[in-house]
C-alpha cells in the first residue's frame, strides 16, 4: 500500500499536524483506524502518546 500524505515535511521528516514524527495509524493521521498495524508499530504509537500526555501536562 503507499499514500500521499499532505501533512508529511519530506525535506524535514516530520508530520506537520503534530509537529513530530510521522507514524502511520497514530492519533491524527488520516490511516487511523482505517489499517492493522503491527504490535511493534502499536507499541510505538502507544509510547509516542505517553509522551504527547506527559509534555502536555508540564506545559
């Protein structure tokens, strides 16, 4: 399967939306909910959420 997506900064690897890391099927991306990911992706994804919580509660 390959994609377009529009929020992707090639020249800066980085998911604009979210201002970080571009990682299909998190929160966010237009794949959400819409493709089976690996454990090793879902654990990933879960860590990158912990984090955004986390950042969110020190601001």
């Amino acid at each position: 399967m390959t994609f377009h997506c529009k929020n992707y900064d090639i020249e800066n690897d980085q998911y604009n939306k979210l201002k970080g890391e571009c990682v299909p099927a998190r929160k966010g991306c237009v794949l959400e909910g819409r493709m089976a990911v690996s454990e090793e992706l879902e654990e990933k994804i879960r860590k990158i959420n912990e984090e955004t919580a986390r950042q969110g509660k020190n601001s």
